[in-house]
C-alpha cells in the first residue's frame, strides 16, 4: 500500500506538469468558433411552402456540383417562398470536412433558428447562409464579426500595424483575382516584429474583383475598432473574411483554375496541390500535430494511472468494510431485538396496525413493553434487494443522528425475517398531506416554511455535517415523515450511498430511487 502511493503521488507530480504545458499550449493558441445566427428579416410557419423549400435545398445543396471546390450556391422554389443559399468551406478545407461542416452549421441554424427566414452561422471552417432575397454576388459587410486573441504584440505598435495592413493588402488583392469557384489566400510571414504571423483572407466566389476588394478592405477597417494590438483576430462579414495568428491555423491549399467560358465545371480538371505552398505549411502543421498529439497521449495514459492507483488504494477498505458488514450487525447487540418482542408488540403483523406498504416490505405500528410506541418495517421476504437494503439502513442509519432523521431503535433478525424497527413519527408521510384536500388545509406556509427548512437541515447534515457522508437517492414526499409538531424526518436509507469526505462523485451499477 505504501508502494502504491508513492507511485501514485509520483505520477500526479507528473501529471500536473504535464497538464500545466498542455493548458499553457492551449491558452497560446485559442479555439474560436464563430457564429451570427438568426437575422430578424421575417418568419415563415412551420407548415409552410418556404419551409418545404428550405428543407429541400440545404438537404441537397452540397450536391449540387460535380467537383467540389467548398463553394455551393443553389436555390430552390418559386418566388414568394423562392429561397436561397450559400455555402462555403474556408479554401484549406478538405472536401469531406467541407461537407461535415456544413452539414453541422445546417442543424444549428435549423435548431436555433426555427422559424426566420434569413439566417446566417460562419464557422471556423465553413459559412452557411440562406435568404429569401437573391443573395448571390452582391456584396454585404454587415454584420460584423469580430473575436481577437487575448494576448498583446510585443514591440513598436504603430510598425506592426503597417506591417500588418501591407501583408493583408497584398492577400486581399491576390483573394479578389482569384475565380468564381475560389477566393482565397493565405500566407506566411516573417517580417512583423522579427515574428512568423500566419494570415489568410476569403471572399465569397461569386463576387466580383471589386466587391472582394471592397470587402476585405472595409473588414480591415474594423481592426482598430476591436483588435488593436492584438497578436491575433478573426473578423467575419456575410461576404468576406480575415483571420491572422503567430501561429499556424490553415493547412495547404489546392489550386483552381478557373473555367473559361467555353468549358463545363464538368470539364474542369480535378485541383492539384500546390507544392510550394503545401512545403511553406506541412512540416510546421506535421510538427504541431505531432506535438499536441504526443502532449495529449501523454496526458491520457498518466491520467488512467493514476485512476489505476486511485481504484488499488481504495478497493480494499471497501471490500474491507463490506465484508465485515454482517459482523458489525451481528456485534450490535444493543441493538437487536427479539423477534417474538415485536411479534408481540405490533398483535403478530395485524392489518389493524398496518400503517403503510414500500417498495420493500410493510410498516407496522406497535408498543414495546415499556409503553414505546415504535414503527416495524418488516422487509419482503422475495425482494431481491431487501438484504441489500437491510444492511444499508442498520449500518447507516444506526449511527446518524439529527432531529430531522427518523432514528432507528434497533433490528431483528431470525430465519428468513428481517425487521427495522424505528420511533414511531404520528403524523405519517408528508405525501399523505399535500395529495389529500382535507389535510392539505393545514399546510398553511408557516407550516410549509418550517418543513421546508427541516428537509433542508437534514440533507445538510447527510451531505456536510455528519460523521458519514450520505447520499439519500430515494428522497420523495412519502419518505418524508411528520412529527407531532409537524417536524419533518428522513426515512427509508435503503437505498443510500456512502461516500469519502471529500469525494464528489461515484458511478452505480443499476438505477434506483428518485
């Protein structure tokens, strides 16, 4: 055992070194998602024709095209309930993760957007936009989007912003010259404050050279307004996009050549990857992957360790306690009771003293000898769980005690009987006021008020204050019992749990109680 935790406080050593580089690794390089959402342009009714046609075209619009280059733009139906849409996947996105996208940016817009005629959702690999308005090559930059990353460039600000803006410009004019199946272009710099800086740009394909222009160069205009400083932003219109990092977020790019007027999309020749770019970005995405991944196994193995060791460490006081559990039963003597004593004591089970039926046997009233009146819970004889069930209420409930706790008296066990017997709590379950319209009168809020606070200091005490920590699981108005004075009482522990101190959690093998 003092092997075992010596390799263990060894291992969380090394584990929280390990999870401390992860998570400054993640804080370097931040996971933005992007998303605008509904557009409050008008609604449409569930049963609708536009609905039908809305369905039809996302359903189907990534199939609109023999080659896939990320740009999808189709519409469907006649006008009024005419719709239109527009999908496209960043240009370094492969096809089947193109799909994917968008096929997820479809359910969220469905999902969140149920009835608006207009919506839009830009991921940070794909854009999804549908209208009941002609949206197809006319330029839009509002809204605007914007998320920057948290940390400040170092050095001269004034010659990283010009820096910056000349590296965006020279992106922005080779984005706009592109064709009407891509406009996109990425880069690598070197020259922004002795740093690598990562950028890209896009257009949506079917704008003109102009409107691209235009475009990213009111998206630039944003900068100051947001990102000032910052060594890293994205920034979304419904046509164009931006995004810089100091670190490398895209992958390599195919070329596409753009038909000419002649020739089908058909007819195109399947993209080839440009090996230039694809050398410039593959050995420092190959090497991050690379990284992260090592990182992330890392983590992964020494956390199933030391769940390993944890299992090891308390595996045995539990099998311990278990194990031990009919011996600390049986040495309860001052607490067993003879069964012929509550034979006795409750006329041998009659149904005149019959005061309520559980899910694992019946509740008789009866009187002691002394004058105690006392409640029997007599347990089934073909219940499956009632040894279970036994065992849990004696040994937990005979050492907790609180006022608001139905105390255990003591128990019996002969043959294939078995008896808990509790101090009997005159006013029966708190179920037997609310759902009845006589005593339901008495239940004025003070009343209310006083068991309110009475359940609560109890579940206070299982759960902080008692020497066991106590999880109750079948905690519901008829195990709730009244007092005279109309003090509430927990009953029924038959399906408690105990935990550790300072544990939190724990996971079980079968679904029980509330």
């Amino acid at each position: 055992m003092e092997n075992i935790a010596k390799v263990c406080s060894r291992l969380i050593f090394l584990s929280v070194i390990c999870l401390f580089f992860a998570q400054a690794i993640i804080a370097d390089k931040p996971d933005f998602k992007y998303s605008f959402g509904c557009l409050d342009k008008g609604d449409y009714t569930s049963n609708s024709t536009y609905k039908g046609n809305l369905n039809h075209l996302l359903s189907t619009l990534t199939s609109n095209t023999e080659i896939d280059y990320g740009f999808y733009n189709s519409s469907y139906g006649r006008d009024p309930d005419k719709v239109y849409a527009i999908g496209l996947c960043r240009g370094d996105v492969k096809p089947d993760e193109c799909r994917s996208c968008l096929y997820n940016t479809t359910n969220f817009l469905i999902q969140h957007c149920p009835n608006q005629k207009e919506a839009m959702r830009q991921d940070e690999y794909c854009i999804l936009r549908y209208s009941f308005c002609n949206i197809f090559g006319i330029m839009d930059d509002d809204p605007v989007y914007t998320q920057h990353n948290v940390n400040d460039q170092s050095g001269n600000l004034d010659t990283y912003n010009q820096d910056l803006r000349t590296l965006l410009d020279g992106l922005r004019n080779q984005a706009a010259a592109g064709g009407s199946l891509r406009k996109f272009a990425e880069a690598k710099s070197t020259g922004i404050n002795n740093k690598t800086q990562y950028t890209l740009v896009q257009c949506i394909p079917d704008l003109s050279q102009t409107d691209c222009s235009d475009c990213l160069l009111s998206a630039f205009g944003q900068i100051p307004l947001c990102c000032d400083g910052k060594i890293g932003a994205v920034i979304f219109t419904p046509s164009c996009n931006f995004r810089y990092e100091e670190y490398t977020f895209f992958g390599p790019v195919a070329d596409v050549a753009p038909p000419s007027t002649n020739t089908s999309v058909a007819d195109i020749a399947p993209p080839s990857i440009n090996t230039s770019a694809a050398k410039g970005n593959d050995g420092n995405n190959s090497q991050t992957v690379i990284i992260v991944g090592s990182i992330i196994a890392f983590v992964v193995v020494v956390v199933l360790i030391i769940i390993s060791c944890i299992y090891l460490r308390v595996r045995k006081p539990r099998e311990k306690s278990e194990s031990q559990a009919a011996e600390e039963i049986g040495n309860a003597e001052s607490l067993q009771l003879d069964f012929k004593t509550i034979k006795v004591a409750t006329d041998d089970f009659s149904n005149a003293n019959k005061i309520g039926k559980g899910r694992f046997g019946v509740v008789y009233k009866g009187k002691l000898s002394n004058e105690q009146v006392i409640a029997v819970k007599k347990l089934s004889k073909n219940s499956g769980q009632g040894d279970l069930e036994f065992k849990n209420e004696v040994l937990l409930v005979a050492k907790l005690q609180h006022r608001n706790l139905v105390r255990l008296l003591g128990f019996c066990l002969e043959g294939i009987e078995r008896l808990l017997i509790y101090e009997f709590v005159p006013n029966g379950s708190l179920d037997h006021f609310i759902f009845d319209p006589i005593k339901r009168e008495q239940l004025d809020w003070a009343r209310r008020y006083k068991i309110i606070g009475g359940i609560a200091r109890g579940l206070l005490y299982l759960h902080e204050d008692s020497r066991l920590r106590i999880i109750h699981r079948d905690l519901k108005a008829s195990n709730v019992l009244l007092d005279s004075e109309m003090n509430p009482k927990f009953s029924d522990f038959g399906m408690a749990r105990l935990f550790e101190l300072d544990q939190s959690e724990a996971n079980t093998s079968r679904i029980v109680g509330t």
